[in-house]
C-alpha cells in the first residue's frame, strides 16, 4: 500500500509520520545512539491502561454512545475522568468509532423568554405514528422547558382538546409542583389548543396561563420538537403490530431519555438530574474525581520515574 493509505490504515497523521521519519533520517535510523528515546517519553498525564481497558469495555457494552457520553459515563459510574477527546482519540485506535444508527435532527431556533427553573413553563405538543392494521396514533407529551424533563405522555386515538386537557392534568399529578405553583404551557396553534373548550379548561379549572406559538413557526416549540424527532428516529426504527407494542417502545424510550442520556445543552446531565435539582451536587462531584484522577495520574508518573532513576 501507499503511504496515504498506510496512514489511514494505522490512523497516524501524516505530519506526525514525517516528523518521525525526518527523525529516523537524521539519527541514523533505529539503532543510532538515542534513537527512539522521543518516542518512549513517558507523560504524566498518560492515561493508564487500566482505565483504557474500562473504556474498551464500556463502549463494547455500549455501542451506540458517543465519546461524549461514554467520558461523562465513566466519571458517574466509575469514578475515573478521561476527556472526551482522549476517549474519542482512543476509540479511533481501536477502530471502535461507528456511525449512530439514527440521525439527530436539530431545531433552529428556541422559546425566546429562557426559562430560570422546573415547572416555570412546559411545552406540549402532538406526534403521530402508524400501527399496522390499526391505523393512526397520537402521542401527546408534556415536556418541562427548563430541564427538557418529560413529565407525562400518553398514547391517544384521537387528537381533540379533551386529549389535551387530560394529558395536563396527569402532567400535573406527577409534577413536583410546590403549592398554589401553575407553570405556563407553550403550544402551537393545532385546532385542539386554540378550541375554547380548552380555553376555559385553562382558565378556570387549571388556572393555568396558555402560550401559543408564533403561526408556521415550530421552532417557537424547538425543545418538544427537537424530542419528538430524536424519539421517532429511534422508535420507528422497529415496525409495530400491536398498539401495546408502540407504548412498550415509547416508554422505554422515555427512561432512557429522562434517567440515563447526557444533555449536552445541560452540561451533560441527565433531564431528571436537573428536573429534581442533583445537577449542582453531581457538577461538584465530577470536579472531585477530575481533580482525583490528574492527582493519581501524577503520582503515579512520579512513582515511574523514582524507578528509572
């Protein structure tokens, strides 16, 4: 093979092959005086192989997550910092880096007035899917704004204001709503959230204040669209015959997507990290085992170099 190809094979970069090689030139290659002493330079902040063997088996068992989400992974579960970076650098060696089985589709703009905390305001909205021999089905979901917490969704057959007004008030039963709180809700302008039997609804039994969205404008509702989209790439992936079958995946899907996938607009924690207010204590944490780990790797370089002393 080529050089260029050799390279790609080996994943070196060419200009690090041509320093090494200018190296070789120079000294004489292999077996002059000094040669390769460059190269076996020991760094202290060296990633152990340990903690290489931890990160090897984490994306095995975890294939579909990305260096991002395996370096956070690391740290909560295992008590051990690697970077991003290194764990991407890592990965690529190994030939471990593959691309997601879905496409993450991102929303262009979002609610213009950011929200300070849980339960100040939720987004709301509609999605549909297909379940053969069965026909149409529409999810109806309640999404915090703050933390992108997904409060209640329910699978409905039809797509009336009287679905709306019954997902609210389950949204409302699981919240953790303080007393007398009412959270805002932002929806866009579909026949069931401009009907005035919600409208009253709103008003008087919920006491709730309701936020349309700009007309043709989703991205007023960016966070509950940009969900919607992540989940059905994901759900639709699998064909369902049975609509006990789609609730199952869905609700699957939801606790994945509340207790376990990293946020990286919430400085990668979970929804329900920041929905229950942990997001402080674990930040915190994660700056202890960072700080730990450099120390222990450190230490340890010290240690190597006492012995080669």
């Amino acid at each position: 093979m080529g050089i260029n190809r050799t390279l790609e094979e080996l994943g070196i970069h060419k200009r690090t092959f041509y320093n090494w090689y200018h190296r070789y030139r120079l000294t004489g290659g292999f077996t002059a005086p000094g040669a390769g002493t460059n190269s076996n330079k020991h760094r202290w902040n060296q990633i152990p192989q340990e903690q290489k063997n931890l990160i090897i088996e984490l994306a095995l068992n975890h294939p579909t997550f990305s260096p991002r989400e395996l370096a956070i992974r690391l740290s909560d579960e295992q008590g051990v910092f690697v970077s991003e970076s290194s764990v991407y650098r890592l990965l690529k060696q190994r030939g471990l880096l593959t691309a997601p089985s879905h496409i993450v589709m991102q929303a262009a703009d979002e609610f213009n007035k950011k929200t300070l905390f849980p339960n100040e305001m939720w987004q709301t909205d509609f999605t549909y899917f297909k379940v053969k021999g069965w026909g149409w089905y529409y999810l109806s979901t309640v999404l915090d704004d703050y933390s992108r917490y997904i409060i209640h969704w329910e699978l409905c057959t039809t797509m009336q204001a009287e679905d709306v007004k019954r997902t609210v008030l389950r949204a409302m039963g699981k919240a953790n709503l303080k007393e007398g709180q009412r959270p805002k809700l932002l929806s866009d302008n579909g026949s069931c959230y401009i009907a005035g039997e919600l409208k009253s609804f709103m008003q008087e039994e919920v006491k709730m204040k309701h936020i349309h969205g700009a007309p043709a404008h989703p991205q007023t509702q960016g966070k509950i669209e940009r969900y919607h989209r992540t989940m059905k790439n994901v759900v639709k992936l699998e064909h369902y015959f049975l609509p006990e079958h789609l609730i199952a995946a869905i609700e699957e899907f939801v606790r994945f997507y509340n207790k376990q996938r990293y946020h990286e607009s919430l400085n990668n924690l979970t929804p329900e990290d920041v929905y229950l207010g942990r997001g402080d204590q674990i930040l915190q944490q994660r700056k202890i085992i960072k700080e730990q780990s450099l120390k222990n790797r450190y230490f340890l370089f010290q240690q190597q170099k006492t012995k080669t002393a």
